[in-house]
C-alpha cells in the first residue's frame, strides 16, 4: 500500500509563489510506486485547498479560475487518530468525501511555514511531516536567534546589531549611532525573518540606512544590522540528515548582479529578465561545484553540518555562507530549512537524483514519529479528584514537619 503524503505548500507569505514551484518539482520526483502526493494548497488567506488541478504551474496564472475548481478542505482527525482531509459538501451527492493522509511534507518558504507554524499544527495532528521540528524551524527562520545560537556555539558569524522597528521610530537616532559606532558603514539590514533577499538592501550612509530600515520594517518588525564584507565571495552547502547522522553536499558559488543576491538573481536567473522562474533555485547563475581549495571547501562543509545539528535540523537544509576574501575568513550567514527547489542539483553531481532525496526526507520523518511514538507525553493523573470542595484554587502537597 502506497504511503498519502500530504504536500502542503502557498501559504501566508511574500515568498508564495516560489513555494508553489519547489513544491511541484517535488510532487513531480517522488516516487509514485510507493508514494501517492495529495496536494494541499493554502491561498493567501489562508484557504486550504486540494485536486489534481493544483499540479499543474500553468493554472496558476489565472488564479481565480483555479481556486473555483479546486476542492476546498478541513483537516480534521478520525476517531482512530487518522489525519484526513474533510473536503466540503459536494452539491451534486449532497455529502462530503474523505481523503486519509499518512504524513505531511511541508514546502514553504518564508512565514507562517518555514517558521514552525505549520509544523507545531501538525504536531497537534500528530501527523508525522518532512523537515525541521517547531524549534529548529523557528530558530533557524529567525537570523537574530540563528546567530546568538551559533555565536555562543562558536560557529563565526558576522557582527550585527538587532533591534525592534518600535525601537527605531522611539530613537532612530540613537540607534544609527550605536551602528555607526559597532559596526561603522557599509552595513547590510535585513528582515529579520524572511529569505529570498526580500528587504534586504546595502547602506553606506546614515541616509541610506534610514531608507534600508524604512524598507525592511515593511516586511518584519524585527531588523538585523550586521557588517558588510565587500571583497566576498558567496557559497552554499546543502545538509540531509538529522540529529544522528548527517552528510553534506557539494559547494556552488552563487552569482550575483549586484552587491547583493537579489530575488531576480536567485529566481530569474540564467538569462536575465527572461530567466525561467518556474525552475525555482534551479535557475539560478552558479558555479557548481565552487572553485575552492579541498581544504576551504571541506571547512565549509564541516561548518554546514555542525550549523545544522547545533541548531536541532532535520530533512534537508541549505546553509550560506560568505567568505571575506580580504581576511580569508568563513561566516555563517543564513540557513534555509526549507530550501528553494530543496536543494536537490547539490545533491545530483554525488549521484543523489532528487527522487532518492525526497524518499530519504520521507524516511526521515517516519523514524522521527517512530522514536517519538516512544516518548511519553502525559501521564494518567486525575489531578481533579484530589481537589477539596470548592478548592477551585491549587492546593500544596505534602505536610508540614515538627521540630
């Protein structure tokens, strides 16, 4: 019998559409004589959605027209605890149908996916899913976390200033001081918590960092300042593994247009403006594998899976790094736990093709609900019946002792 994998993508996010590709690329790759996908599809507000017309990247140019013939959906459980999709009276049968879902297989990019979100939903569900937990995931989603974790593990990273966007309009002024004085010009200023370089922009002035703050408090109320490297070089490594065993890929070099790697650069690459998005990370310009010394390169890999089991990882996640030329030094600088096309052309020149990655993640996930299956997560205590009458406050156990 084949296993429903339940792949949930869209979501409540700038980073929507990308989620859309990544996800059918790896509908597209599973292996359909063990897996049979069930695409769930969460619009912009928040809708769920299933059937077979979600699959397929052309319908969502006319979006209105999809969501019109797609079936709208609940999650709810059975009596056995069987996670199902309770989709919505059709009028024609004057009934509802049900589809059973064995495991969920999050491809989100951004909030409300990425974050842990989805992840502490399902784990109410007590529906196994791909990838991170809700800690890892919200760690890792979070830069200012990511790097305190990492910082304190000794993992480099760059110098930073965090703050509120509160902060900022209160005492702006004081607050560019406290960069110019920390981390002095250019700086880089980010959203704390979003990828695909959205809000993200250089300043190599007090103007140009009120202007890059005023951007990126559109998309975050928590901002991250951290120190520019000019002369850099910009590489990635994907992990796959878990808190046990992890490997690391290949390296590749990400090429950019500008100072920084844009949306464009990461989405619409290869030839410009005509770049083929609905290839996702795929069509990004690249060098693959980096032109790096086989000992900066297995530094960099070591770096890539110590970031990701510090930070409690599981699936497959892809950790950037910058590299200062001038210092011949190695930062951390972001990961994604829920990569762009999940990273799969990293893993295809070592022989892995992304069908053989998406049924390691779905193994993944099921030896985590194994070993949490385990686990015990309430006890049987009738806490209730040891209450006094009327005691609607808690009471102490125990006595008192004499002397």
């Amino acid at each position: 019998m084949k296993t429903r994998v339940g792949v949930f993508f869209g979501g409540v996010s700038v980073e929507h559409e990308v989620s859309v590709i990544t996800a059918l690329q790896a509908v597209q790759a599973m292996d359909d004589s063990k897996y049979e996908a069930v695409p769930v599809y969460i619009s912009k507000d928040r809708s769920f959605y299933t059937g077979e017309q979600l699959l397929d990247i052309e319908n969502y140019k006319d979006m209105d027209n999809l969501l019109e013939n797609a079936q709208k959906v609940t999650l709810t459980t059975s009596e056995d605890e069987s996670v199902l999709l309770q989709k919505d009276p059709i009028p024609r049968f004057g009934k509802k149908t049900i589809t059973e879902i064995d495991l969920a297989f999050p491809i989100f990019h951004g909030t409300f996916g990425e974050d842990g979100v989805m992840q502490g939903y399902f784990e109410l569900l007590h529906l196994p899913y791909v990838g991170c937990d809700v800690l890892s995931s919200a760690g890792g989603m979070d830069k200012v976390v990511m790097k305190q974790i990492l910082r304190d593990s000794g993992v480099p990273v760059l110098d930073y200033v965090w703050f509120y966007s509160s902060h900022w309009i209160e005492n702006s002024r004081e607050m560019t001081k406290m960069i110019h004085e920390k981390l002095g010009f250019p700086v880089i200023v980010k959203p704390a918590n979003l990828g695909s370089s959205v809000g993200i922009n250089k300043a190599e002035n007090e103007r140009e960092l009120e202007e890059a703050v005023e951007e990126a408090m559109e998309f975050s109320s928590k901002l991250l300042v951290e120190t520019m490297v000019e002369d850099m070089k910009e590489v990635n490594c994907s992990v796959l593994g878990d808190y046990e065993e992890v490997e690391a890929s290949v390296i590749e070099e990400v090429l950019k247009s500008e100072d920084i790697l844009s949306y464009e650069d990461k989405y619409q690459g290869g030839s410009g403006k005509d770049g083929d998005g609905a290839k996702g990370m795929e069509s990004t310009d690249r060098i693959i594998p980096a032109e790096l010394e086989e000992s900066r390169a297995k530094e960099i890999q070591e770096l890539a899976k110590d970031t990701f089991q510090i930070l409690g990882c599981s699936g497959v996640s892809r950790i950037d790094f910058l590299i200062d030329q001038n210092k011949d030094r190695v930062y951390v600088n972001e990961i994604n736990t829920i990569p762009g096309s999940l990273s799969y052309y990293l893993w295809e020149p070592a022989g892995k093709d992304y069908t053989t990655l998406t049924d390691q993640l779905i193994q993944l996930a099921l030896k985590r609900k194994r070993e949490r299956d385990k686990l015990v997560f309430s006890i049987d205590s009738n806490l209730f019946s040891m209450q006094k009458a009327g005691g609607g406050k808690g009471t102490k156990s125990g006595t008192k002792s004499s002397s």
